[in-house]
C-alpha cells in the first residue's frame, strides 16, 4: 500500500507527508479475533512488525524496479487477486542500504516461493565487504498468528505459552548476520519469498 500511495501522489503531484493506521484497542477480546488491531491481548501481531522494519529504514528513498511489480492503477481497479505481486522499496544513508521487498497477493491460498534475484547498486568501492541483515516476516518468522494457531489456538494460554508467543511476535532474522562482497558497485542477492511474505535486507559498510 505504501509504495502505490507514493507513487500516486507523485503521479499526481501531491505532496504527501506522512501515512497513519487507523487501529484500535479492545479490551477482553478473545485472542486474534480480528478487530483491526496491532496487538491481541498483549500480543503484537505480525502488522507491527512491518512498522518495525520501516522504523529500521532510514535516509533517502532510493529508486527500485521489480520485474514482478504491479502498477498503482492495476491494483486500485483489480486488486491483486489471482496473482502475487512481488515489489521493493528502499533507502540509504551515509552508511547503509535497507531493500524492503514482499510477495503479495490479496488470495490466502497456497502458491509456490519464488526465487527472488536482486540486484543492489551503489555499493561503495572501499571497504570491500558489507555487512548483510535479513529480517523476514512469513509463516515462520515474526509471527505470533501462526505460532499461536500451531499451538492449539489456546484462548487461555499457560504462562510459558504466552512467553513463547511474546517471542514469536518480535521482529526476527531470517538468519544469522554475514559479510558480502560487491563487484563493481553492485551485489548480487538470491533467496526465496513465500507468499505474504517480506523480507528487510538491511546493507551496512
């Protein structure tokens, strides 16, 4: 949503300052019960997270391309139903490069992981290497939702439940952080991204 407002306001020349989420807090609610929340009884729920990964961009946004994009105008007509829409947006500072990039489509059924290439340019000759941080958000990763449904769905969990769900629920990497090397003033990345899926890779030098 973010990436078509801003190319709608672009496109129109607006100047837009800022986004907002319209959520709200409900008390003794059953856990997950979908009232346009960010947090479920103390819980957050994955939607932070994606707040927490643009709280971690920072600079100036950089142009991005994705072979796999959809434009504004398709998905303010179509929506994206029946297909998945991979696409990125992205920022650098003095020092680093964040990519953010998902794979979404407004269908839940189950759909093969793509292999995401991607390409990074203005990469600084020297130093050499840079320092590569995956933070994702899937099924798997960040996700308090399906650690809580592959727990039973508990309405009243146990205390180390509840601990585990706390856990779930915080931005997580994908794996541990390692050292890249450019050529040429760019990187070459691949990883797969399942469906509702996203995926901060976060470049620092």
């Amino acid at each position: 949503m973010l990436r078509h407002a801003l190319e709608v306001a672009e496109q129109d020349h607006i100047n837009l300052a800022g986004l907002v989420t319209w959520a709200f807090e409900f008390e003794d609610q059953p856990y997950f019960v979908g009232c346009r929340t960010l947090a479920s009884n103390g819980i957050d729920e994955p939607v932070l997270n994606v707040f927490r990964i643009f709280g971690l961009m920072s600079g100036e946004r950089i142009a991005t391309e994705s072979t796999g994009a959809l434009t504004a105008q398709s998905v303010i007509t179509s929506g994206v139903r029946n297909r998945q829409e991979i696409n990125a947006i992205a920022a650098r500072d003095a020092h680093r490069i964040c990519v953010l990039v998902w794979n979404y489509g407004d269908d839940s059924a189950p759909s093969p992981s793509p292999a995401i290439q991607l390409t990074v340019g203005g990469i600084p000759a020297s130093p050499g290497r840079l320092r590569l941080e995956h933070y994702r958000i899937d099924d798997d990763h960040s996700n308090s939702f399906t650690a809580w449904k592959a727990m039973g769905s508990p309405q009243q969990p146990t205390p180390e439940q509840y601990s585990r769900l706390e856990s779930a629920a915080q931005l997580q990497l994908l794996d541990s952080p390692r050292w890249v090397t450019g050529t040429g003033g760019k990187l070459d990345l691949s990883f797969s991204l399942p469906p509702q899926a996203a995926s901060l890779l976060v470049l620092t030098w």
